[in-house]
C-alpha cells in the first residue's frame, strides 16, 4: 500500500523549472531513495512532500493527505531531517528533545530513543559541541520523536567520515526495521545501494528511471567489464562480435570489453581456440555509478537532441516564412 503518492509533480522558480511531471509512490515501510546530481530537483520534489513548498501542478499525497491543505494531519504523520538543519549553538541535547516533545501530544519517550541513537552519554552537551555524526543523531532523533509513520531524510551523510556514514546507515535500517517508512535524498551511490528497497533517478527535473538497485544496474550498458593483455594480439573485429560486447577499448595493449556474462563464456572459448592467454584477466559487475551515470548521460543526450531539433524546426520555419513573404 502506498503511503505517499505523488503525480505529475511540476514546481518552477522565477520561470526556471525545477521539477517537470515528477511521478512515483512509496510503499509503506520500504526505504525509497530519491537519487540525483545537485540541482536535479530532489530536495524541491520532497520539500513538496512535506508540503514546505506549494506544487504549481500535479498532487502530493501523504497516507491519503494533502501536505498544504491538511498541513497538522500530515505534521503528526511525517518527520523531517532538513538538508540544511541548525539548532541554537547553547542548546543542550536533552533541552532539544525535551523541546521537540511538546511539539506533539503523542510523543514518544525522548530517554530510550536517546539511548538508541547512542546520546545518552551527550544529553548535557551543548549543541555546539557536538561531532558532525552526533548532530545528525540529534536531527534523527528530533524527526523521530513524534512518532511518524514516515521519516524524510535529506543528504543525511554529506559531510560525515566514513565510520560516521556507516553508523548512520545501520540506524536507518534500524528505524526501517522498527515499522518506519523512509524517503531518503541522496547523491551517495554506495548508500542508495546499500540501504534502499527502490530507487526513483531524478535528473533535470524528470524521472529518468525508477527501479531496484539491482534492476537500475542491470540497465547499465556495461553490466560486465572484462580487462586482460592478452600474450598476442587479437582481431578487434572479432572481439567486437563476440554476443552482448557493447564496447571494445585497446589502451596499451590492454583490452577492455563492456557486456554481459555471455560475452565473457564466449571470450574465453575465443582465447581458448586461438591458444592466447589472459594476463591479469579481471572481471567485474557493473555498479550503481555506472547506471547512474548512464541514465544521466542519456538525459543528457536527450535534452541535446532535443534542442537540436527545436533549432531545426525554427530554421526551417524563419526559411517557409521568408519564402512566403517573397
């Protein structure tokens, strides 16, 4: 059952469009990863969720609500970790939670979810004193306290040391685990594999791909790359009709081939037939870069075509024109 819904979603500033028919639903208690580079539109697009932005088109639906025209129903339904959050530097941290608590009439106790998120020890540090992991802990926890069915968490990591990503990852998963659906904003590829059941790629404002981690990589161009030297050199004519190569590159007498596990079964009986050894053969999956990256460039390409045949049809309207008027 969808739990927010969100349909051709359109949102500009000063004539800019921001988001273009933005369209996905997120299931209730999946971690759905909105997946983008800067400025794609993904922190509008949730912002619309939260109903802190009015769309100019489309709907927004959380759990049946509309986040501007039933703002306090959806408040009590969602919490927030904004991409950008400060709190007063002297604050201390039981002073926000204790805080953040009267906020709603239902929250829940503020010790163990301190405990929880490994606080317990920092409740009468000040906000100013804290570690960047510890801070977005707080953030966490403050978007937790009133007991949502729906967590949003934007860029939640940027910033944070390796060891502090990770902790806060295996939180997320704790807080999926605990009955909480989770809409989180990223640009980190390993996190968006590693922790989210779907995927929504938001480039130029469009979704360019909604899917799984894996069925986003199984997309990529390049599922498989093989590398090897061989010990004699080899027809490049045969190697680019080996079945599913989508590339073949030659760099130094190194060979580099893009395709599927079908073309690395036949490369091997091709080496095996020609007796030609694969120095430092290497054989790797395809990752969530490389589909990013080839949904992005597609996008790019797209949108480079397109204005190509904008220019086109204009030039050949100014020439009908000047044809008439002759």
């Amino acid at each position: 059952m969808a739990i927010i819904e969100v349909n051709g979603l359109h949102k500009a500033y000063g004539g800019k469009t921001a988001v273009n028919g933005v369209t996905f639903s997120v299931e209730e208690g999946e971690i759905f990863g909105i997946l983008g580079p800067n400025g794609a539109g993904k922190t509008t697009t949730v912002e619309c969720v939260e109903g802190l932005r009015v769309p100019d088109a489309g709907t927004v639906r959380v759990a049946g609500f509309d986040p501007v025209a039933d703002h306090t129903q959806v408040t009590g339904l969602l919490g927030v970790q904004l991409q950008e959050g400060e709190l007063q530097p002297k604050i201390s941290v039981q002073e926000a939670l204790e805080l953040y608590s009267a906020f709603y009439p239902k929250p829940v106790d503020w010790r163990p979810l301190a405990e929880r998120l490994g606080l317990t020890d920092k409740l009468k540090d000040r906000f100013a004193k804290l570690s960047g992991g510890q801070k977005q802990r707080l953030f966490i926890g403050l978007a937790l306290i009133g007991d949502p069915r729906v967590v949003v968490l934007d860029e939640l990591t940027t910033g944070l040391d390796p060891r502090a990503r990770r902790d806060t990852w295996k939180l997320i998963e704790e807080i999926r685990d605990s009955g909480v659906t989770v809409l989180l904003v990223t640009h980190f590829m390993e996190e968006a594999r590693r922790l989210c059941d779907r995927i929504a790629v938001i480039d130029k404002g469009k979704v360019a791909a909604l899917d799984t981690p894996s069925g986003l990589i199984a997309r990529s161009t390049a599922s498989t790359v093989i590398s090897f030297t061989p010990s004699q050199p080899l027809d490049d004519h045969e190697l680019g009709e080996l079945p599913q190569a989508t590339a073949v590159d030659t760099r130094n007498g190194r060979i580099v081939i893009n395709g599927t596990d079908e073309t690395v079964n036949a490369l091997i009986s091709l080496l095996a037939r020609q007796h030609i050894t694969a120095r430092q053969l290497r054989v790797t999956e395809a990752t969530l870069d490389d589909a990013f990256l080839d949904l992005t460039e597609t996008s790019a390409e797209q949108e480079a075509e397109e204005r190509t045949r904008g220019a086109e049809a204009m030039t050949q309207e100014a020439k009908k024109t000047a044809q008439e008027r002759v």
